[in-house]
C-alpha cells in the first residue's frame, strides 16, 4: 500500500491517524510541525501528505506549496478544522497550489479513507501517463 506522512501538531490525531491508515495497510508516519514533515519528506518516500491547515510553526497552505514544489510526486491533502475548507475560492487556491483535496474536521474515519484512495488512484494514473511519455 501507501507511504503516508501525517502532518498535524495534535499529537493524538496524528495517533490515531496512523493507526487508522495502518489498520488499512498503509506504512504511515507522522509529525507534529512543518519543519519536522519536510525534513522527513527530504529523508524517506512518501506517496501522500496529510497536512493541518493550522500549524504551530507554518500556515498549511505555505507548507502544502512548499510540498509541491520540492516533492512533485507526493499527493497533499489538507485537514482543516475552520470554515476555510467550506470557502470555494480558499479551495481553489489550494487546488491551484498543487493540493489534491481538501477535507473538513471532523471527518467520517471512511470519508479519508476515500480521500485517500481516490488521491492514490490519481496518483497511479498520473505516474503511468509521465511513464508512457
């Protein structure tokens, strides 16, 4: 299955955020700041980045551009517990910044696992089209 970096500063979501994607599979991991997630990106693998909209040290949306724009081929789905992620043009600017998908917290634990099935799918087919070019 997926390698999956969970970026969120509340340290028991990220727990059982893991365990949940664990519990389908997934190899996930996780960290509690910005800085800490690039820094794991810089050093493993990861297929899709699970990123807070609200973190202590970076806004999620500069760190969602900043995924983008070091590590391409890693899908960005952004959590946000605020009314941004109900906010059309708040969405469009993330999709625009190379953001997968946004979701709304609280979230149906199947209502992710979608999400994150869908963003893999994605994925699959993008990196099959980039290798028949």
């Amino acid at each position: 299955m997926a390698r999956i970096i969970v970026i969120e500063d509340e340290d028991i979501l990220c727990k059982v955020l893991v365990e949940i994607l664990a519990r389908r599979g997934h190899n996930a991991d996780f960290a509690q700041r910005g800085e800490a997630g690039v820094a794991m990106l810089s050093q493993d693998r990861f297929d899709v980045a699970l990123v807070d909209i609200r973190l202590p040290d970076i806004d999620g949306l500069d760190l969602a551009k900043e995924i983008h724009l070091n590590f391409p081929e890693v899908r960005i789905i952004l959590m946000s517990g605020g009314s941004e992620s109900r906010d059309d043009e708040y969405r469009e600017m993330a999709l625009n910044l190379g953001v997968s998908e946004v979701i709304n917290k609280p979230f149906l634990v199947e209502s992710l696992l979608d999400t994150v099935s869908s963003v893999l799918g994605n994925q699959l087919v993008n990196n099959r089209q980039h290798q028949a070019n």
